[in-house]
C-alpha cells in the first residue's frame, strides 16, 4: 500500500532554530529521486537549496513560499511506494482509542549533519488499529487514502496547522495566524470559511470605521516588511556587538598616491594578467601584515572561561552587500597567501556573495574583517565588531584632495581609514600601531619589504 512519509526542515547549519522557504522546486504529483533538490530556504546566514533523502511523488507541499519554519517541522508529504497495493480494512469497533504515532528514523540530508527525526500519522477517529495485512493483497492501488491526522497536535520538531496551500495564503492575506485555529472540516482541517470567520471576528467594524472617518490613514503610506532571514541574524549580531563589547573607533587620513600608480604598474605585468587588483586586496595584505605585528586585533575575548585567545592564523572576513542583506563570508588563511591569490580569491568570494550563493559555512570562523563603504562614495564610518572579533577595518572612498607634499599643495589620492576595536582585548596602544602599519603599507607598498 502506499507509504507516506513528512519531509522535515533539516538543520543546514549548528545553531540555527528556522528557516524561511524561498521557492518550491516541486509540486504535488512530481516524481522525485533520491537527493534530487526539491525547496530552497534562506536561514539566518545564507540561502540553501534541500535535497530529499527518498524517492517518490510528491503528495501535499505543507508551507508556502514566503512562511518562517521552525528547524524539524515537517514541510512536504511524499508518497515512497507509489505503486503499492491497498491492504483490506479490519472490522472497526464502536470506539477505540487513537492510535499512537509511528515512529520512522529518517536518514541525514546528504551534506548536512541534521539529528534522525521522526514522522507520524494517526488512525481516524473511531476506527481500531488496522489488522496486519495479508501476504497477497487483491485490493486495487490506493489513490485517494485520507493520510491527513484527525486533530491538530503538536508534533516532536513544531506543530504545523492542517489547511492547503490556497487556504494558507488566504491566512496570510487576512492576517490571520493558522496556529489559533481549529478545523471544522473533517479530521481537523481548515477551511477558506474558517479563514474568513476568524478574519471577520478579529476587526470590529467600528474600529475600521473611526479610521476612516478621520480622513488620515497612515497605514496607506506605509510598509511593513518582517524581520527574518540575514536581516535578522545581521541585527541580533550588531546589537549583542555593541552591547557588549566596548568599541573604540580611530581615524586616519592617508595619501594612496603611490599604491594606485603600483597598481596599474601590477595590470600591465605578465603575472597579474586577468586578475582583478582593488584597493580592497592592498588593504586585505596590509591587515594580515600588521596583524602579525600586533596580534591583539586578531584575537578574541572568551567570557566563559575568561581568557584572551590568540589565533595564530588569519581567517579574513570581508563584508558585502547583498540583496538579501549584509553577509561576511571569510577568506580562509589570508596571511598565508601571496598579493595575486589574495586578489583571486576576494573576487571569487564576493562574486558568490552578490549572487547569494554563501554558504552558511564560510561565514563561520572570522578573525578580523574589513568593510568598504568606499564602493558606496562613503568618507569613513565606524564600523561595528563581529562578534567572535576584536577589530574592524572600514576604507573609505579614494578621492583626488589637495595635499601638502614637500612643502606644495598638490592633488593626490587620499584614503580615510578606521578602525573600531574591542577595548577589553585591545588597548588604544596597540588600535593605533595596528592602524598606523596599515596606513603605512597603504601609503606606499615598498614599506612591505621591511616587514
């Protein structure tokens, strides 16, 4: 007979608790292989697309584009054996009590160390457990099994409400929050009319109407956006930043006149042929320089066990814009790469970035980062700490300034740095040495050679 089996929102990444769907990649009645992608989500750090660990058709898609899940809800129904045959029913007492959930071990998405979880369904109401099915089951193919539970309970991973996706967006149209109500349909499930009942009863007339009445509603010039995905990790991150750590931010005025003449000297070598050189990729070799000659921005307060933690290595975060929010993937082992795999990699790194293919992975592990609102025509800001750092690079936009050199106003290229740094690990002493090597390695590269 057929098999059903729950789908559930696999944890892609240690810590996460939800995760929003972003788009279906199947529809009820597909048929699917093993690891065969079937939903993209976006969690907290990145977008991820879920392969399914079975094979079979697609039965019922429980959420909808668009819906917060909690991490081990389930989210899709799929039928595993298809082609089965129906067992004959058994005599059903008068009453009898509901069947407890069976439970099935579900294995691990591939390449993703999610915990097993369970999936169940319940007998209807009043009706016995079924009998054992015999070796040979003359019954024709069971299409039009009812699999859906008679009550709504709260499963082991989030309850999820029993209504079909069209009533579900008619919810989410209204406003209405599917969790408050109960079915009146049978074995639970709510219907387009329960939506609207509830719709109805939730806004009394009377309110609706002094709005009205007043001739001023601000709510028709407003938006309102929810607060989920990276927008809402990036906002749990800055504020746990900026209350707890004490920042302290220093600025730098610096003439990068001679970097941006090395610079174009590196586009017409044979070795940087087809490699993209920034500003940025100066700045990244200078902040693994300078970190090596003060390891205080690279290392990291630990509350638990109250000890400083020195990271002998460099794990460069670099902060981009993206069009679901600001992410810092990390390049790994920075200060152990040459200027030309510095560049290859930044662009590689902030090319997956933009498209919105980081993985939550290669945000993880960050010891010290740089952010360029110079991109944006920005002068300087002041940067907020990663948490799990100590320090925050900011380069502000190169512009042609009037500069003393030699005793005569000139035009050259200036940059204006700054630096915000954790005041428990790192005192103003070392914020400014560290600053001022970077100043220095930007002002003119050949410093790099006394280092």
């Amino acid at each position: 007979m057929p098999e059903y089996k729950q789908f559930p929102l696999a944890d892609t990444a240690e810590g996460l608790t939800e995760a929003d769907i972003i788009a279906w990649q199947v529809k009820p009645g597909d048929t699917v292989t093993v690891n065969q992608i079937v939903v993209e989500v976006e969690t907290a750090k990145a977008a991820v697309e879920l392969p399914i660990p079975w094979a079979g058709v697609v039965t019922e898609l429980l959420v909808e584009p668009g819906q917060t899940v909690e991490v081990g809800a389930p989210i899709l129904t799929i039928d595993v054996d298809p082609g089965g045959k129906a067992a004959p029913s058994a005599p059903a007492p008068a009453a009898a009590k509901e069947e407890e959930p069976a439970e099935e071990e579900m294995k691990p998405l591939v390449g993703y160390g999610s915990k097993a979880v369970v999936t169940s369904r319940r007998a209807r109401k009043g009706a016995a457990p079924a009998a054992p099915a015999p070796v040979v089951a003359p019954a024709a193919p069971v299409a039009a099994v009812a699999v859906a539970p008679a009550a709504p309970a709260k499963p082991k991973g989030g309850y999820v409400p029993l209504a079909k996706p069209p009533v579900r967006k008619l919810a989410k149209d209204l406003g209405v929050d599917l969790h408050a109500l109960t079915g009146t349909a049978d074995g639970g499930v709510i219907t387009r009319d329960d939506v609207h009942a509830a719709a109805n009863g939730s806004a009394p007339a009377a309110s609706v109407q002094s709005v009205v009445d007043s001739g001023y509603d601000p709510a028709t010039r407003e938006r309102r956006v929810p607060i989920k995905g990276v927008r809402k990790a990036t906002a749990a991150a800055m504020v746990q930043s900026a209350y707890t750590a004490p920042h302290v931010t220093e600025f730098l005025t610096i003439d990068v006149t001679p970097m941006m003449e090395f610079r174009e000297k590196l586009k017409k070598s044979r070795e940087f042929a087809g490699v993209k050189v920034t500003p940025l990729t100066f700045a990244a070799k200078a902040v693994c320089m300078a970190a090596k000659r003060t390891p205080d921005v690279n290392a990291v307060w630990d509350e638990a066990a109250q000890e400083i933690v020195f990271k002998d290595y460099v794990h460069l975060g670099i902060a981009a814009a993206t069009p679901r929010g600001l992410v810092v993937p990390k390049v790994r082992d920075a200060d152990s790469m040459s200027l030309k795999e510095l560049a290859i990699a930044l662009t590689e790194l902030t090319d997956v970035a933009r498209e919105g293919k980081t993985t939550p992975a290669a945000m993880l592990g960050g010891t010290i980062t740089i952010t360029n609102v110079g991109v944006f025509g920005v002068d300087t800001g002041t940067p907020i700490i990663n948490p799990g750092e100590s320090a925050i690079l900011c380069l502000g936009a190169i512009k042609d300034t009037p500069w003393v050199v030699d005793g005569e106003i000139k035009v050259r290229k200036v940059l204006q740095l700054s630096l915000s740094f954790d005041h428990r690990v790192v005192d103003g002493q070392q914020g400014s040495e560290f600053l001022a090597d970077v100043g220095a390695l930007l002002a003119d590269p050949a410093v790099a050679i006394t280092y």
